[in-house]
C-alpha cells in the first residue's frame, strides 16, 4: 500500500496549486499515516470495529487519487424537498457548488484555505490520511448576531463513476459571538465499495448556537468515517443527531471541548440496522471549566447479523465544578446475530458533579406485542409501534421542528 499511496499523493500534487507549506505539511501527514496504517483492533478505540478489515473484505486495494478537473452534474432529484435551505453539494468528493441565496451575503463568509497546522494533524491516522490527500479545505464562517434564516444541507452524494475510491472531505467551521447555525449533513450514495472519510471542525464562540444532524439512510455499501471536533466557548450550545442506518460501515465520532462556563453539549443517535451492517457512534465530551453540562442519549434497533457499538466519554476537569453530565444507550435486539457493545466512561476529577451513565438491551417485549394483538392490531404491526415509540423518544430531543419532521419521514415513523 505504501507504493500506491505515494504515487497517488504525487499524482494530486501535480495537478494542484498548493503552496509549498501545504505540500510540506500534507508530506508529513502523508508519512505519518504510513507509519500507522488504518486502525485496527489493537487500538483501544477500535476494538469493537476494525475499519481495516472492513476495508479490506468489502473493498479490497484502495485508490487514493481522484480527479477533481473535471465537473459533476447536479441532479436536483436527490435535493430535500419541501424545505427551503442552503447548500453546500459534494459530489464524488469534489465541490459542485456553494449556495446561501437566502442568507445576507455580508453575514456569510466563505473562505477556501488550507490550514494544515494545527493540533488535528494526529488525533488518529485516519486525520493525517484526510490532510494528507483531501483537495480543498473551506471555512464558513458566521458573522457576530447572525442567525441563519435557513438551514444549511451539506449533501455528500456519490455516483457510479467511482468505484473502489477513497474520498477526503474537510469542512471547518466558526460561530462568532451571538451567532447560530443549523447544519444537516445529507447522505445520497449511488456508489459502493468506496472508503468516505469526512473531517468537521467547529469554533463556537460565545452565545452561539450549532445544532447539527446527520442522516445516512440510503442503503449502500461503502465505508465511511466521521470525525466532528467541536469548541465551545462560553454559554454556547450544540446539539448533534446521528440517524446511522444506511451504509454498510459507518463511524462516527465527536470530539467536544466545553471550554467555557455554561457551555452545553447534547448528543443524541439513532442505530437502525439490519443486513450484516457495522455503526459505531463514539463520543468524548470534556467538561473543561465549571458549570458546563452534556447530555447524551443513543438508542439501537438492530436486525439480522447488524452490529452496533456506543463508545461514550465523560471527562472532568479538577476545577470543572458543578458539571452535570448524563449519557444513557438502550437496544432492540430483532434477531439473535445482532448485537450491540456499550462502552460508557466516566473520568471524574472534581468532587461537586452530577454524572451517571447507563446501559440497556434486549429483545422486544412479548408481552406488550401480545396486549397489542388483542386489541386487533397483527404481529408485524404491533412489532412496529413498539419499534417506533422507543426510536420517538430520541427524535423528540430533536429541537428544530422542520429537521425533527424531516427525520420522522426518513424513517417512516408515525406517532
């Protein structure tokens, strides 16, 4: 692999204009994922899911190089329908287009930049195999007593084109003072057999707001990792959704520094699975400063030979006083090749906090679906209101009521 990756990485810097500091730090993250490799399970992180396996039994050999000269017709059709919103389109990793129509063009500022060296470079291989070969880096930043008027979806859509790919996506973000943002990361996947490997970084400076949701419902068959770094500043708020179900590998995790007094933290996920699929939600909250709060809340249903694993970390600072902090996951287990592995964590190193962690799973109740029978309702449907009033309960955390809408139509939910 290593003679690949370093013909594919002079390949992209031949046909680009990176500065030479660029080349020089994308070099060094270039050698350090080859001194590394993909992570397996001898990391204590991945020790339920192995990315590497994964990879090599559904894709086999990777190709690192991708063309981004040539442009990618939008299809509109994979567009969310029936809300207004901004956009932001990947297709195939390239960058097709850029849109905040319905924003004050003074309110937005969208910067294309390549800032390579910073303290990201090693938290993990899979980073130093992003900045080593992702093609461009933008940063959207908005302004101080902003709020958007509308959301921003970021639609990550692959197509047949490309087959056996591995893609690099970068996204950094930054919330001014007093500013907000709703995000929506959006998953269409026409491809399969391709290793999809995003990286978010988010500022949140004082009072500002982020709420991102992130839905990957299509059924498809590639690889994917998410990494979303998050600071909070002082009485700021974020609040992530992960509707995991739609790839047959996807990990997603979040790395959130709640560095200032009453900043907050909630994080909720949804696992549905079925068909031999691998999700992994993994979290490290640090509660930094005093009063600082998080709250997390995973839910699974999982069917034939699925596997889902909640890795979620609460770590508290000596002088993180009267932190509250709150993590709970629960399964459904629809067959007996499911399973589901939970690995809570609290790190506590301050005497006067509020934390708990918990841990449920199991089948469903035969007992409710035989109340439910009796009152005429039939096996499978009695299956599916029990199935949908547990998944509800997550979805109602969901604070913005157009993406709790969107989200409740993905998975054909009714109350």
């Amino acid at each position: 692999m290593r003679e690949q990756l370093v013909t594919d990485f002079d390949k992209i810097i031949s046909d680009s204009n990176f500065s030479k500091k660029d080349i020089e730090l994308k070099r060094i993250s270039l050698d350090k994922f080859i001194e590394d490799g993909f992570p397996t399970k001898k990391k204590e992180d991945w020790k339920f899911l192995d990315i590497n396996r994964a990879i090599e039994k559904n894709i086999g050999q990777l190709d690192f190089y991708n063309d981004y000269s040539f442009q990618n017709k939008i299809d509109t059709s994979y567009f969310v329908k029936g809300l207004e919103h901004n956009k932001i389109v990947f297709i195939n990793g390239r960058i097709e287009k850029i849109d905040f129509k319905s924003e004050d063009s003074n309110k937005i500022e969208i910067i294309e930049e390549s800032d390579l060296s910073n303290k990201f470079n090693n938290i993990n291989s899979l980073i130093n195999l992003n900045n080593a070969f992702a093609n461009k880096n933008y940063k959207i930043n908005v302004k101080e007593n902003y709020s958007l008027k509308k959301p921003l979806i970021v639609y990550h859509l692959t197509t047949n084109k490309i087959y056996k790919k591995n893609i690099n996506l970068r996204l950094d973000f930054k919330l001014e003072s007093n500013s907000s943002l709703r995000l929506i990361d959006y998953f269409e996947d026409d491809s399969k057999d391709n290793f999809i490997n995003i990286f978010y970084n988010f500022d949140l400076e004082k009072d500002s707001s982020l709420k991102n949701y992130k839905i990957d419902h299509k059924d498809n068959k590639n690889v994917k990792y998410s990494f979303n770094n998050i600071d909070q500043k002082e009485n700021s708020i974020s609040e992530t959704f992960i509707l995991s179900s739609g790839s047959s590998f996807f990990k997603n995790e979040i790395n959130c520094d709640l560095n200032g007094k009453y900043s907050s933290a909630f994080v909720n996920g949804i696992f549905k699975l079925e068909d031999f699929k691998n999700h992994e939600i993994k979290t490290n909250i640090n509660h930094l400063t005093e009063n600082t709060k998080s709250y997390q809340l995973i839910k699974s249903v999982l069917g034939e030979g699925s596997k889902a694993v909640y890795q979620g970390k609460i770590s508290v600072n000596s002088i993180a006083q009267k932190t509250d902090g709150y993590q709970l996951s629960k399964c459904i287990l629809l067959d007996k090749t499911s399973e589901f592995n939970a690995k809570p964590e609290l790190e506590i190193y301050a005497d006067d906090v509020k934390c708990s962690h918990g841990s449920a799973s199991g089948s469903l109740n035969e007992d409710s679906i035989f109340y439910l029978m009796s009152r005429g309702i039939n096996y499978e449907r009695a299956k599916e209101l029990l199935i949908n009033g547990f998944l509800l309960d997550v979805i109602e955390k969901i604070t913005d009521p157009e993406t709790k809408n969107l989200i409740k139509n993905t998975l054909g939910l009714k109350e």
